[in-house]
C-alpha cells in the first residue's frame, strides 16, 4: 500500500485543487465529497454531517453569538411603562455572563469546524496520492483496522481532547476574559450588563488603587512560600538524619508517631490547631492557669504573630513529608563513599555538606520547586487557620495573612469583583509558571536529565 515516508512532503493543497479531479476539487467546498465519491461512504457521511450541522448551527445562533460577544449585551433589563397595563413592568434584558460564555463557546465550535475541514482535506490529498501511486483506497474495514492499530493512540485521545476542551479550555477562556471586562459588584447580571475596559483592571492592580493591596499580599505570600517550603525541607532532613543516626532504637516506632500527621487530613489537624491557638483556646487557658500570662496571646489576631503562627503549623504539617523522602534517600547513599570521607578524616557536618546533603538537594529540587509553587497555591492552611484574617483596614478585600489565592477568593465569594479576581488568577499563574520554568531549567537535576 503507497505510504509516505516519515517527514516527506504532502503535495500542497493548492496543487491538490489545481491537478485534482472533480470530487478533490469539490471537497474544498463540501466536506467529504472526495471520500463520498471513492466509496468511503461512513467518513465521508460523517464530514458531510459535521458541516451541514455547522451551517445550520452558526446560521442559526453561531453569528449571533459572535456578534454579541463584541458587545456583551446592549439591552438593560429594567421597568419599562405599558401602554396596555398602564404600569411600570419589568422588561428583560441581556445577560452579559451568558453572551460571554456563548461567544467563547461559538469560537470553539469555528476552531473545531476549522480542524475538521483540514482533515476532511488531508483525506482527500491521501487518496489523491494513493490514486496517483496507482494503490487502492482504503476500505472502511482497513480504516477501523487502522484506528485501532497504528493510529490507536489518536482513537484512545480523541474523548480526553474533547473533555480538556470543553471542561478545561472553555472554563479558562472564560475566566481569562472576564479580566478584560467590568465584570464587578457594580455590573453583575442579569440585571446589569458588563463591558470589555481592555487593560484597565491589570492597571488597576499593577499601579492603580488596588496596587496598595496587591503588592503587600504579594510579598507575603513571597515571604511565606518561602519560609513555608524552606522549614519543611531543613527540619525534615534533619529529622530524618536524626532517626536513621547509628545506636538510635525503635527506628520505626519513631516514623510511625511523625508519619500519623500524614495519615490525619489536613483540614482536621488545621482546625485542631485553630481551637488551640484561639484567644479563649487551650493553651491560652493553661499559661493562665499556670500564672505564666494574665492576657490571652493573640497567636491568630495579631498581624505578626499570626504569619509566624502560620509557618509553625505548616511545619508540623509538611516535616513528616520530607522526613520520609529524606530517609528513602538516605538509606540509598553510598556508603563506601561515606567510609572513605571518614578514613580522610572528614567529621560528620563534613560528611552532610559534601556528599549527604547535596544528594537528597539534587533528588528533591524537582519536588522542592513544585512545594514552593504549591505554599503559593496553598488555601488550606491560611482558609483554616486564620480564614486571612486579622482584619486590615489598609487592605481591599483581604486579612493581614491572606495570600494571593486566599485573597482571589474573597474578591470572588465577598466582594464579587470578579474582574480583580481573574486578574489576579491570571497574575498567578504567571508568577508560578515563569519561576517553575526558571529554577526547574538550572537544577542538575534536568542538566543531567
């Protein structure tokens, strides 16, 4: 059978439609009419059907989808006066979120057509080709063979493709879009339309009012993935060095008592934590019976010894998790490596720097970026501790403690300025993809790779 190699040149569609004959030609304006004409009737049914079901569609409501998407509604819901009724009656109007989604939606639907007709084309040209080469067209039965033979991976990827496109790009557009829009608690449908403002919301955020809240939110949440990612990753090799140390007994009873943190859901050990680090809450009540304090230590109300709190809770959260890789890593070194060091006389903090460390460094970098991206993501621990508080007057929409994603959140559920939130998913997603790339790109790890 004609087959070309790999990498060959296809003839060029425009060579198709000049030497082509009538049915190659004609596929250029009717979808399947090659593969009709050469007896693929199932294939070229299919692509006939895909466009005819196009046209009736977009000429139905594709056009007016894209349409308003230009303008996100023009008609205000309202009370109008009736003439008849002779009274104020309520008049419905546009719903700008519903155009949004419709529009993003209609654009989907065009790039799929799109797809489609180029590989309604590539069929076309392929049995042009085979015609040429003098080798039969495929039959229906050899094509099915084929789908779940040599092209079996594009048969299994076909419904994921769908589900990411319509579960995951078409959420995303239209979040991305919103950013663009005046989609705020002063322009919320059906009753108000919103509009496209451009970049005047990352404006607003980057240099404009929200800028005073905006960089503050940042630096903490800097400051906190950064000391969140670090402690975890030195107390947890330590307590791992700790335990695998020689003449140290009940190895596993020890992995056992820190492993039970892992074992216990997050939320629950959080809000365990909350309870007692509460102003009325048990350790408070203690230290006052006990006479050590006559005023309950604000560990979650004051600004400064709320973050601190927070870096102490997520330690006894994320130690237990490096502790285990770390030991995993640890117990893999090789020793006659650690032996020669100590017959050259290298002491034990020589050992860690020089051969220990920087092992469990180059198997857990990967791992390590990815918990710093993840403490900048991370809502639990600040939704569940402090709920972003204590309160900050200086601040729109956001505690002393929130972080980006807790603060996205708030505008989102509290303020419903959904434009500000989209900005800042989008802001994010920047920060975490660019710094991702970066570190991942200089570690041994991926030099090495």
């Amino acid at each position: 059978m004609f087959k070309k190699a790999y990498k060959e040149q296809h003839i060029p569609f425009r060579t198709l439609f000049k030497d082509g004959d009538f049915a190659t030609k004609l596929a250029f304006v009717v979808m399947g009419a090659a593969n009709l004409a050469n007896r693929q009737f199932v294939k070229g049914l299919l692509f006939l059907a895909a466009e005819v079901g196009f046209l009736a569609w977009f000429v139905g409501n594709g056009i007016h989808a894209l349409a308003m998407l230009q303008t996100l509604g023009t008609k205000k819901q309202g009370l109008v006066y009736s003439a008849d009724l002779g009274i104020d009656v309520l008049q419905k109007g546009d719903n700008s979120m519903l155009l949004l989604l419709f529009g993003i939606s209609a654009l989907l639907v065009c790039i799929v057509i799109i797809i489609l007709y180029i590989v309604n084309l590539k069929s076309a040209r392929h049995i042009y080709e085979l015609k040429q080469a003098g080798d039969p067209v495929p039959t229906l039965k050899q094509d099915l063979n084929s789908l779940v033979n040599e092209r079996f991976h594009m048969t299994l990827m076909t419904i994921p493709l769908l589900g990411v496109l319509f579960f995951t790009i078409l959420p995303l557009l239209y979040m991305v879009s919103i950013a663009f829009t005046n989609y705020d608690h002063t322009h919320l449908p059906p009753k108000n339309l919103f509009t496209w403002v451009g970049l005047k919301n990352f404006s607003n955020v980057i240099t404009g009012d929200m800028a005073s809240t905006f960089f503050p939110v940042l630096s903490w949440t800097l400051i906190w993935a950064i000391f969140a990612t670090i402690t975890c990753f030195f107390f947890g090799i330590i307590l791992a060095l700790l335990i695998n140390t020689k003449g140290i007994r009940f190895k596993k009873m020890w992995r056992t008592i820190f492993v039970v943190t892992i074992a216990v859901p997050q939320f629950v050990s959080l809000l365990t934590m909350h309870n007692l680090l509460n102003d009325a809450g048990p350790i408070n009540a203690i230290l006052k019976n006990m006479g050590l304090i006559t005023q309950s230590i604000p560990f979650l109300t004051d600004p400064t010894l709320a973050k601190i709190s927070i870096i102490m809770v997520n330690m006894w959260i994320g130690i237990p998790t490096t502790m285990l890789i770390s030991t995993g890593i640890i117990q893999n070194l090789d020793q006659e490596q650690i032996e020669a060091a100590r017959i050259d006389g290298a002491n034990k903090f020589q050992i860690f720097r020089a051969i220990t460390f920087p092992q469990i460094l180059f198997v857990m970098m990967p791992a390590l970026i990815q918990q710093f991206i993840g403490n900048i993501n991370n809502f639990n621990v600040i939704y569940l501790l402090t709920g972003g508080g204590p309160s900050n007057s200086n601040y729109y929409g956001a505690g002393s403690t929130d972080l980006l994603v807790t603060w996205l959140y708030n505008l989102t559920v509290n303020t419903m300025d959904y434009n500000l939130a989209s900005v800042i998913g989008i802001l994010i997603f920047i920060l975490s993809a660019v710094f991702s790339l970066w570190a991942y790109t200089r570690t041994n790890s991926y030099k090495e790779a």
